[in-house]
C-alpha cells in the first residue's frame, strides 16, 4: 500500500524539493501533484515522508524523481494532423535557417517526430534545437535515442496517418536487441538540464518553440506565467505550438495571432512579410 | 433520499462500447433546462478527434463541447472528454486535462473522471455508468459510492455489452440500476 497524501502533505514535499536545483515543482497544480507523487512514490518504493526528505539529500535519488515526475509523451506523431500542419505549412515558413526550443523534454518522441520531418525534407542541417529538461538522466536517454519499445506499433500507425512517405524504420538503429532513434538524426541537438520554461540564456531567441501538454499540468496562475516566459524568446513572427486542447492565457491572447486553432499553433505578430526568414 | 431531493454539483456518464447511441437518446431527450453541468467521458478512438461531439450535438438538446483544459463547468452543457486526453474533474468547477498514461488501456480513463469528481464534490457527485466492454469505470463509480455521491448503473440486461455494468456491480451496490428510458426520467426529475 502507498503513501496516501493530503493536502499538508503535497505542500511539505513541494516546499522541501523546491530547496534544491531544479526541483521547484510548486506551480504544478494541486491535482496533478496527488497523482504524480502518488505514482513517484510507488516507483521509488517511499513509504514514509521522513524517509523521502532523507534521501533528497542525495543528488542521484533528485535525479530520480525528476525523471519520474515527467509525464512522457507516450507515442510519436500524437496529433497525426498538427505534424501534417508542421511539414506543409510550417517547414518552408522557417526555412532556410532556424532555431528551434523544445521548453520541456519528458521523453524523445516529440523531438524525434520533428527531426523525422525535417529528414524527409531534407532540412535536418538548416536547424539547431533546444532540448531541455531538469533530470539529467532523462536528458541522455533522449540524446541516445532510447524509445519505449512497446509503443513501436502506434508510433508506426501514426507516421502512417501523415500519408507521405514509408521508411520509419530508416530512422531507427538496433543497439543491445533495443531500438533506438538514429542518433546521427540528432546532430544538431543540444540538451540542457534546467527546468521547464526556464531559459537562462536571457537573449536567446527561437523561430519556432514546441510546448505541447506540459503546461497543462500548472496550476491557472503558473500556467501563464510559463507562458509568458517562454513566449519571451519567441522572435517576432515565430511560431508557437501548445497542445490541442490547451488554451493560450487570456493575458496572452493579445500577444499571439492564431495560425491553426485545431492543431493550436500560434505566431507571434510583429513581421510584415509572410516568409519568416527574410526578416532574419 | 429521493433523486430529485438530493442537490448536486455535476453529474458524470461514462461509457464504452455501445454507449454513443445511449448517451445520444439520453442527450436527445433531456429537458432543454437541465440545470447541471454534464461531463461525458465515453471511450474513443484516440486518433479521432472531430465526429462524436458534433455527432452528438446533432440531436441533442443541451449544447455539447470538448473543452480545453482548465476551462469552467457550466450549467446544462455537456462536457465530452477529448480524445486522447485525461479529463479530471478539479474543487473550482474546472476541468483539466492530462496526457498521463493510459489506465485500464483507455485515455480518457472513465475511472478517473469519476474519482476526480467523487473527491472534489463529494456527495453532490452523480455517477451513471453505461453499457460497456471493460472494466474502466467501475472503481470510479465506487469512489462517488463511498464519498455518499449517487450512483446509477445501466440494467445490464439493456446493454449492447455488460461487462462494464457488471464490473460496478460486482464492487458497490448502486442507488439505482435503470434502463436507458429510466435515466433520462431520472437525470429530467432534476429539472425544477
């Protein structure tokens, strides 16, 4: 039997994680925590708050529970009809050269879907991404290319639904009896283990800036905040993709021009011609 | 307590396999004034997402959305959860979403809509649970069962497929097991 936490409960493990790096989980909303702690606990085998606190003084067990806590994209391709958006609409918008900021990584998928793109159309070179996350040991997972095995078959339907091409299984390499992503597709990838949203390169700015099903997580207060910060690195004209279902903050709806409400792709105003890289 | 004696904050009906067209016959015969919010959380296809809410709005009388996440419950819409997503039922009358992984082999997981209303409204929560091939749903409904919510659980017997019914029935003693016709006579007695 797990622990069962209350509310006191959550506020105590939020305030004792957040006193260490990258560990600051109290925007998350109330709801999410129950399940998610409930879930990391039983991971990691805590019986005992007293005992939990204890081992959070040790930097590989933080590191467990940062990786735990992310809640993994579960399939590649998630939304067939937002990649479609992406290749037909998105790729010649960005082209020649962009830079592109995944604000939070919990697994490979999504970053392996856009490379995928950008390998088929041949622009796997005119692009440098952002990849961040605040466990370190997730964080190499992703650039050595590890996938969940059991998910191959959905991943498969979905690139199928993008109704192009049929060569998934050029992007994948056999290692250990494992498959993983090519990791010579993952050249131009730079990781960074910070938390999500959280871009200490203060003037670092993105032409187009992935943020999919992870702000939904936050509680309404921090949900905007995230926003609003992220969007602070978002060049004038750049594109903004949140989850399907995730609406824009009333206090940014001002600052985005939709692109596609379905998909929830968003740009930022501020360009006066439609191709974004002759204002580059 | 009678049915239309007890007060509720937001009634939730899930299902499965066969519940669209039971959950279109409820929706098509509802009182246009049904006073509470309705959250639907049927399972579907997770690469479709257009069809079943418009299919649904066709005939019914009280507006039927997908929401977004952390948008308000209303009263007399019918919120239908997203395909793909979690749907949560939150203590400010809000929804939220989640893409957690799949419980029960579903996503939207029937037993978390309930379990998540159960904890949020307590006894103000009414559960209906429709016909069904697996057992998501029936844990949820015994959550609303202990928090002294109501519960309403379809006569097996008028199910396309039972086995979702029969997993709720096996865990708690409903307040009620009806046929399709019944509960829209139960949800309209709640009409003032």
């Amino acid at each position: 039997m797990g622990v069962t936490l209350g509310i006191n409960d959550i506020k105590a493990v939020t305030s004792e994680m957040a006193r260490y790096k990258n560990m600051d989980y109290t925007g998350l909303s109330f709801s999410f925590l129950k399940r998610r702690l409930a879930y990391v606990f039983e991971k990691l085998k805590i019986r005992k708050l007293a005992g939990f606190f204890e081992r959070l003084k040790e930097e590989e067990f933080r590191d467990e529970v940062k990786y735990h806590m992310a809640v993994k994209v579960t399939e590649m391709f998630r939304d067939p009809g937002f990649w479609r958006y992406v290749r037909q609409h998105l790729l010649t918008e960005l082209e020649p050269k962009f830079k592109v900021w995944f604000p939070d990584t919990p697994s490979g998928e999504e970053l392996y879907s856009f490379l995928i793109l950008l390998e088929e159309n041949n622009m796997i070179d005119c692009v440098e991404i952002v990849c961040q996350h605040s466990s370190e040991k997730l964080c190499e997972e992703i650039a050595q290319g590890v996938l969940e095995a059991k998910n191959t078959e959905l991943n498969y339907s979905n690139y199928k639904r993008l109704e192009e091409s049929d060569c998934y299984d050029n992007y994948f390499v056999e290692k250990n009896g494992q498959m993983r992503f090519d990791k010579r597709l993952l050249r131009n990838c730079i990781f960074r283990v910070a938390e999500p949203g959280i871009n200490k390169h203060e003037d670092e700015i993105f032409d187009f800036i992935i943020f999919r099903n992870s702000g939904i997580n936050y509680s309404y207060s921090k949900h905007e905040a995230l926003h609003s910060t992220i969007l602070n690195h978002l060049r004038p004209g750049g594109f903004y993709a949140i989850g399907v279902k995730e609406a824009v903050p009333d206090n940014l709806k001002k600052a985005l021009v939709v692109v596609d409400q379905k998909e929830s792709i968003y740009r930022k105003p501020g360009v006066k011609s439609e191709r974004l890289h002759e204002t580059i | 307590m009678k049915l239309s004696d007890r007060k509720f904050k937001v009634v939730v009906i899930g299902g499965s396999a066969g519940s669209f067209s039971v959950v279109s016959k409820i929706l098509s015969q509802l009182d246009p004034g049904f006073p509470l919010p309705l959250v639907l959380c049927l399972h579907r296809l997770k690469h479709v997402r257009s069809g079943l809410v418009e299919g649904l709005n066709m005939k019914s009388k009280i507006p039927v959305v997908e929401p977004y996440d952390k948008e308000k419950l209303r009263a007399g819409v019918a919120m239908l959860a997203p395909s793909n997503y979690h749907l949560f039922v939150e203590f400010d009358s809000t929804i939220s979403l989640s893409t957690e992984d799949v419980h029960n082999h579903s996503r939207p997981s029937i037993d978390y809509a309930y379990s998540s209303a159960a904890y949020s409204f307590r006894d103000k929560t009414l559960g209906i649970i429709l016909t069904g091939a697996n057992k998501d749903g029936a844990r949820g409904m015994k959550s609303i069962c202990d928090k002294k919510g109501y519960t309403i659980v379809q006569e097996p017997a008028s199910c396309d497929v039972d086995a979702m019914p029969q997993a709720a029935l096996r865990l708690f003693e409903p307040d009620q097991i009806l046929n399709p016709d019944e509960i829209v006579k139960a949800l309209n007695s709640l009409v003032v």
